[in-house]
C-alpha cells in the first residue's frame, strides 16, 4: 500500500490537515474540552491515523482512550503513534482488542470509498476468514436487508446457503456495493447513545435518489448535525476529484440542544469559489462554534431536511430567491411527453458507417445550435440506433452530466426532418404545450441555471437525473411571447450558425462561429432581462 495507485484501488485518500482541523475545532466547540478528554474516541479506518495523531498530539483527547483501526497499520506507524492500533478490517468487530459496536464516545475519520476492497473480500469468498467476514457483514448490517434485498438464511445455514446459487447472487451484489454504505453504518454503530459521528463521505451518498432510503435509515438512528462540502480541489494530491464532504451526527437517543433544531449546511462553491480552501474551512469552523454570524453556511430547519437531501450545495442561500419567485412556475415535466437517452450497450463499441445515421453527443453542441460534421454515423436500425431514441425535429436535447456539458449549460433544438439519434450521455426531451426553443433559451438565463447548480449530483462528473429534469421551474411567458423569442433565434442567430456550418475554410468557419455564439449569447441576455423586470421589478420609490 505505500503508491497513490494502490491506495486508489482500494479507495483509500489521505486526508489534509485543513479537513482534520475542522474536524476537531467544531467538535471542540460542541463537546466541553474536559468531556472530550474522558472520550472513548475510534477511527475504524485510521489510514495514516491524522484524525487520532493530531487530536492526541494537542491534547484534545486521550491517547489511551484513543483506537485506531487499519488492516494495514504500517499506514499510522508513519506519524509515530500516540494512540492504540488495532489490525483488522474496521468493518468487523474484534472483542479480544475491545472494538466492538456500541463502546466508544465518538468515532471520528475518512474511510475508504469505491475501490476494491468488498470486491477483493467477495472473490476469497471460500477462504474461513473471508467467510467469517462475510458473515458478520450479512448478518450484523442493516445494509444487507434493506438496501442489497437479501433473503438471507438462518445462520447455521450460511455456508451451505453461500455455495449455491442464492449465495453467489449475493456475494455478486456485495462486491457491487459502495464500501463507503458500510463505514457510514458502522460509524454510527460504533458509538453508545448520544455518541458523536464526525465522517468524510462522497456526496453521491447525500444526494443520490437512490440512496434516499439509507438517509431516511440514517435520520431514525442519528441525528444530523452539520454538512461541510469540501472542495474538489481538497483531495487533489491523492489523485481524486471526487465531491466529499465532512458530516457531523449524533447517535440517537440524544439530547438535540436548542440550536441543534436547525442543521448547518456550507459550500465551498459559488461566493466562496475564489477563496483558499483553507480560508473558507476556518470561516466554517468559526460559523459551527458559534464565534461568527453565518456567512459561507446556512442553517436549515431540521423538518426541511427530514428525507431530503442532504448535499450542501441543494441548500445553498444562492438559490433562495429564484426558488422563491418560481414556486408557481410550471415545471418542465408538465410538457414532456417523452423523455429518453440513447442507448448503453457495456463493452461494445458502435461501427462506424459512413452511409449511417448520425449519433448526437456531447461533442455535438456549440453554443448557437448543433453541429454534426464530426458525430460518429452508426448504421440505421443497428443497436445503436433504437427506435426509442430517435430524434425528430423540435426535439430539445439536453446533455445531462459532466463539467463541460452540464455545468455549461449545453442545449439544443433538433431543427431537421432527416433521421439521427443521441447518445448514451445525451437527453432527448420531446415536448408539448411550450416552444422547444424558448426552454432552450431559458436554459441559459439564471432561472434554470441555478436550479440546475442546486439539482446536480455524482461524486465525479455531475448529473441530473429524470426525475430532477422534470422537476426544472420554467418561468413563464405565453405562447405568443415564447413564439417571438423563437422568431428571434432564426433572425439573429441562426443565419449566422447555418454560414458557419456551410463555411469549407477554418479560419472562416471560426470566425462565423464566433459571431453566432456572440449572437446567442446577446438575445440569452435580452430574455434574461425581460425576465428579471417580470420577476424581480424595482422599487421606483428606492431607486
């Protein structure tokens, strides 16, 4: 384990001082310093052990008191231990070392995400001490029931049952399941009633629809304290950009003081995109204690969250008041009549066919319209041209993840009779009741920008999912306002897409390029403007 490789195949990122800073200065805050030093505290994935080597070092805790789990303990020796070192796999109780689930006070850390390491353990599957894991993990996670939907068998039966069929289906969804599922559990387990969770999660976790049902498990066994999103930027050195941010709970039943009614949710994001991470982890870390008037953060009444959400950026004060003036906006979803993506075919790759028909991706949109002269042509009626996906003219195309697609707002109206199709990573939205090209204009405006800002997840390349492109607010004109600002597209700018399209030379090509995405960009405003004097109209009286 001693290269950034292995450690990222086993998921596995060191933490920077500035995370463990925070970390010990809002506990600090809310847990009386002589309290804290009585503290039994783990870290069942101890890593380097910086969380425990620097609290132990400063006097905050009790080295003694303090356990750190690593089934690679050479990792912690490196920062001279001031703490217990425990070898084994943290997910797993060791009563003979006095890890056990429900002893400790706090359990505080980074523990790994992704990798291999469930993957590893589900392969040596017939090895004793692998089964001996497993089983604890079948039988000890709540995991294994509500989110894998295992029918497991009474435990005397384990073995026998993991040899046939059942057993390997399950083995197969375990080795699929994020191994940051289990330290999220095995945190809060580790800790007595009212015991504290200070834990780096990936925020995939908080924001994903699909893991809804773990935040709601979560909710009716801990309380939520604080959200801290860290920076892409803050695990950078360990090779990963990965969203992660830093969680705060307390094992229930606990007392939830007056102030602890409301949860504190902060961004690195948005106003604070300029400042040094450093900088803005101090400012939250004042604003937790209590020192300083929320400015990065918020506080969010604890009834809001509940099954909600839980990435900071979803309830971030930017988005408040576009929020507030759309409430009664209809949403998107109210004139979809078909929403579909091209076709996911794992391992295969398409043929191209130079007779075929285009396949619209990524790649495909500029800024002023669509531009297929380099989209790949796949055959007619091949895999990769399914009938469900084919495109027709007036369709709105949307690609829905990554940092140069999404987050720049990529769109774009299909405007020919002449057959094509999208790609896996592309949207097709087909509508009815509103002007395609109108919504693709109110993409642009901060209208839709900030509620797809506020909507997009992933722990790597950021996406909107169905539901949440459904859920999109449009501000409204009527049909004749909405057929206007169409008329102005083909008058202004599409002329100008059409000549670059056409144009044989680069340089030519280039510079009409220019000209039309200046054009788009010009008439996005103009809405934009009329928007915000229906909107946000200014008070005369004022000024």
């Amino acid at each position: 384990m001693n290269g950034q490789g292995q450690r990222k195949q086993k998921g596995k990122y060191y933490t920077p001082q500035a995370v463990v800073d925070l970390c010990w200065e809002v506990l600090r805050a809310k847990i009386a310093p002589a309290t804290l030093r009585s503290f039994q505290v783990v870290d069942p994935a101890a890593g380097d052990g910086v969380f425990l080597q620097e609290a132990c070092a400063r006097g905050w805790i009790t080295g003694q008191l303090a356990t750190g789990v690593e089934l690679y303990p050479g990792e912690a020796s490196r920062a001279g231990v001031l703490f217990r070192v425990v070898k084994g796999n943290g997910l797993i109780d060791r009563p003979e070392e006095d890890f056990v689930a429900g002893r400790f006070d706090l359990a505080v850390g980074n523990p790994p995400y992704g990798g291999e390491g469930l993957r590893d353990l589900c392969r040596s599957w017939e090895k004793p001490a692998a089964r001996a894991m497993l089983r604890q993990l079948f039988y000890r996670y709540d995991l294994c029931r509500f989110y894998l939907g295992l029918d497991l068998p009474e435990q005397q039966e384990f073995n026998s049952w993991l040899r046939g069929a059942a057993g390997q289906r399950a083995l197969a969804k375990l080795g699929r399941c994020p191994i940051e599922l289990f330290f999220l559990e095995r945190f809060i387990c580790l800790c007595r009633e009212g015991g504290w969770c200070a834990v780096v999660l990936p925020e995939g976790l908080l924001a994903n629809e699909r893991m809804r049902s773990l935040r709601e498990w979560v909710e009716e066994r801990a309380a939520l304290l604080a959200v801290v999103a860290l920076d892409r930027k803050t695990f950078q050195r360990e090779g990963t950009a990965a969203r992660t941010a830093l969680v705060f709970l307390r094992r229930k039943p606990c007392p939830v003081e007056e102030d602890n009614e409301k949860i504190y949710f902060a961004a690195p994001a948005y106003e604070e995109q300029a400042m040094a991470a450093t900088e803005y982890l101090a400012r939250v870390g004042r604003e937790l204690g209590g020192g300083e008037k929320p400015v990065t953060g918020r506080w969010v009444e604890r009834t809001q969250v509940a099954g909600n959400r839980w990435d900071p950026g979803f309830w971030h004060p930017r988005f408040r008041q576009v929020l507030c003036v759309l409430d009664k906006a209809p949403r998107l979803g109210d004139f979809i009549t078909l929403l579909t993506y091209g076709p996911i075919l794992p391992g295969r790759r398409p043929e191209p066919d130079e007779g075929g028909i285009p396949v619209i991706g990524q790649s495909s949109f500029t800024e002023a319209g669509l531009d297929l002269s380099k989209a790949i042509r796949v055959a007619a009626g091949s895999a990769f041209d399914p009938p469900r996906s084919r495109v027709r003219r007036g369709d709105l195309l949307f690609p829905r993840s990554g940092e140069g697609s999404l987050l720049r707002f990529k769109a774009g109206v299909y405007d020919s009779d002449q057959p094509a199709n999208v790609s896996c990573f592309v949207d097709l939205v087909r509508l009815s009741g509103i002007e395609p090209y109108y919504v693709w204009l109110v993409l642009k405006t901060r209208f839709l920008r900030e509620q797809i800002l506020r909507l997009q997840n992933g722990v790597g390349t950021p996406n909107l999912n169905f539901r949440e492109i459904r859920e999109l607010r449009i501000p409204w004109q009527d049909a004749a306002e909405q057929a206007a600002w169409r008329g102005e597209y083909f008058r202004r700018v599409a002329p100008l897409h059409l000549a670059r399209l056409q144009a044989l030379d680069p340089l030519e090509r280039s510079r009409l390029g220019e000209l039309a995405d200046a054009a788009f960009r010009r008439l996005v405003q103009e809405l934009e403007e009329t928007l915000n004097t229906r909107y946000f109209p200014r008070d005369k009286s004022n000024g």
